[in-house]
C-alpha cells in the first residue's frame, strides 16, 4: 500500500474511512479492468451469459452495428504497430474530442472506456461521510464501487410523473455532505431523459464541496444536449463519454472524462497505463466520421419506434426511453419472463429490484427484434 501516499491517505481519512479500508481501497486500485466486485452475480449477469451462437443478445445495452468502416479500417491498420505503445494515438483522441466539445486539452482525459474513470471517481469523492447518490433504478456500477471500498449509497427513486427523469431536487436533498452525486442521461435502464434546465438546477444548487457526474453513454443516440459547456465554465461536474454505444466499440474500449483539470488529477491518483492503441485509431476515425451520429440515430430510433408501435398493438405496458433501452411492465416477476425468454434463445437485460415486474430491453436489429416480438408473444401468452 506504499502508493497510498500520506496526502491521500489524509484525504481518505477525512472522508470517514478508517485505516481498515486501506486495503480494500488498495485492491480496487490496483485490480484495473477486474475490480473484485464485478464478479457479483447481478452485474455479471448484465455481460456474461452463456448463450448458443444463434441467440438473439439484447441485454447489454450493445450496439449491433459494430465500429463503422472507417473505425474497422483504421484499427485493422493499427495491429501491425502491436509491438508499440504509440502513446500518440490518444493523445489524438483527447484533441479531436477536445476540439469537438469546446474544452481545452488538459480537461480530456482518454480511458479504455467509462467505467474505469465511474469508479475512480468513487474512490476520490466518496467515503464514509461522503456518500454516494444516485437514481434508483440507474445503473448500478458505482454503487458496486462504493459498496466495496464502504462508501454509502442513496438511492433516489425516478420522479412519478411518467416522464421518470432524475429527482434532482431529491437528489440535492439527499445529503449535506453528499461527495458524488451520478447523473446517467439518458438513464440506463429506463432511457428517459432528464432535462438540462434540471441538471443545471442541480450543479447550481447541490450541497457545498459534492461533484456531479454526468455519464454521457447514451446522449448521442437520444440527440439532447451535452454539458461539457459546464466543464468549460469550470463548474464540479465531470462528464463522461464512452466509445461502445453510438459507435459501436464496446469490445474494442475507448472513453474519456472530461472536467476541470484539478478534478481529473484527482481521479488521475487513481490510474495508470496506455490505452489499447487499436482503440484509439478506431475512437479517432470514429469522431472523423461527420455522418456516424445522425445516421446511427435515426438508425436505432426507427427501430425502438417500431418496437414500441408492437407493444402499443399487443397492450404491452412500457416506459418509452430515447436511447438503445427501455423498459417493459411484464405485470409479473420479471424473471420468470427473463427466463422464459431464454428458452427461446432471446436474452433481455437483468432485473432491477426497485421495478421487479420490469424488464429491460435493449435495441437491436430489425432482425433481431422481430425475433424478441415472437418469443415475447409466445412467453406472455
């Protein structure tokens, strides 16, 4: 634990964590991509399931489209530098986002995706004392995070008006010396958005020394508005990109956060390495590609519109997101549909205990929905 230098541990001790969680901390630190609570059985459900190769996988929030061309080409292109760090090929990554999003360099910051800099900033902000708040349901991946290092996590519940954005008045409210408070807009596993009037209410009004975190994962897809133009008025918010939904990368790794440079230093004690350089050159041609984002859009918008118009036909209760998810009221314990549907070689997202009765439901393609429509059909009746 000698990395734990004196500095940090001070700040981990005025957080409320006692020289007992040291160790903990220490092996969330240097465990990387395998941080020892994603081994839960609940989050290993949401991307390792023993499916046959002909299933129809629509339960991790997946792209189907895969990288573009231009990403494919440029990755392929990359393997013959293997041998090589090329620390140079995120570094074009953090200028082309830091060009694209009106921010200075020095507040990129290029991850292998963003779950890495979602956990990291748990260990910086959160603590005992300083807990962690987030929407329930909402993707639970932080509060993992939190739970093994000992931090608290409040659960905020959806507003009730069918529009089920985040309560950020509630969430403001939660505690007075919250230390990280987690936005995901549009919210996984619901889809629905949450205005920017309400997320600007809430960094104006959160409680003193809190940061909010913005997990941009699925704005591309609903079309709304980014925040980076808080970061670039240096407000506590950190936002986070990723590389695996719009642009189809999920297995190929490439995200960033982006905030004030003395809150990425922060999160920066925490890490440290080279990117994958083949998902670099694809995150790079990805951000090149002018005609990706809207094409992709309307791409998945036309199929979850689709989907929604069989479940209006069929009187299938739903909450209709803006991204690649949403949920569906099954009026049952959701498992046994999940299960069920299994048996027909379709596998849906996992259970959220706030919404037993609701299962998620990624987009795929026409193809692939069509095949969910039979096997839902068949299992609900």
């Amino acid at each position: 634990m000698n990395f734990l230098n004196d500095e940090l541990k001070s700040d981990l001790i005025n957080r409320g964590f006692s020289r007992r969680n040291f160790g903990r901390i220490a092996a969330m630190i240097t465990a990387g991509a395998s941080l020892p609570f994603y081994n839960e059985p609940a989050m290993a459900q949401a991307s390792k399931v023993n499916a046959p190769p002909d299933a129809v996988l629509l339960n991790a929030n997946e792209n189907p489209l895969g990288p573009c061309k231009e990403a494919r080409e440029a990755a392929a292109r990359m393997i013959e530098h293997g041998g090589r760090y090329r620390y140079s090929e995120a570094d074009k990554v953090q200028m082309l986002l830091s060009q694209q999003e009106g921010v200075k360099p020095e507040y990129v910051r290029i991850y292998a995706g963003s779950s890495a800099p979602l956990h990291q900033a748990v260990l910086a902000f959160t603590g005992p004392k300083r807990p962690f708040v987030m929407a329930d349901p909402g993707y639970e991946s932080g509060a993992g995070a939190a739970s093994f290092i000992g931090s608290e996590t409040i659960r905020v519940p959806l507003t009730k008006d069918k529009a089920y954005a985040h309560d950020v008045k509630a969430m403001a409210a939660a505690s007075p010396t919250a230390g990280l408070i987690y936005i995901c807009n549009p919210n996984n596993p619901t889809g629905t958005l949450t205005s920017p009037e309400d997320i600007e209410w809430l960094v104006a009004n959160k409680p003193a020394g809190s940061v909010v975190m913005i997990d941009e994962a699925y704005t591309h897809i609903a079309g709304v508005p980014f925040h980076t133009d808080m970061v670039a008025a240096d407000k506590d918010v950190i936002v986070l990109r990723t590389f695996s939904k719009i642009y189809g990368m999920a297995g190929l790794r490439a995200g960033a956060a982006i905030a004030r440079p003395d809150l990425l230093r922060k999160l920066g004690g925490f890490s440290a390495g080279m990117m994958p350089i083949t998902g670099m050159a694809a995150a790079s041609a990805s951000l090149e590609a002018k005609y990706l984002i809207p094409e992709r859009r309307k791409y998945m918008a036309d199929v979850r519109e689709e989907t929604y118009s069989f479940l209006d036909k069929n009187n299938f209760a739903y909450v209709p997101g803006k991204s690649n998810c949403f949920m569906i009221d099954v009026k049952r314990p959701v498992r046994e549909v999940i299960s069920a549907l299994q048996g027909e070689k379709v596998y849906v997202g996992r259970p959220w205990p706030v919404w037993p009765t609701h299962m998620r439901l990624s987009i795929g393609t026409p193809e692939e929905m069509k095949k969910f429509q039979a096997a839902f059909m068949k299992v609900m009746t």
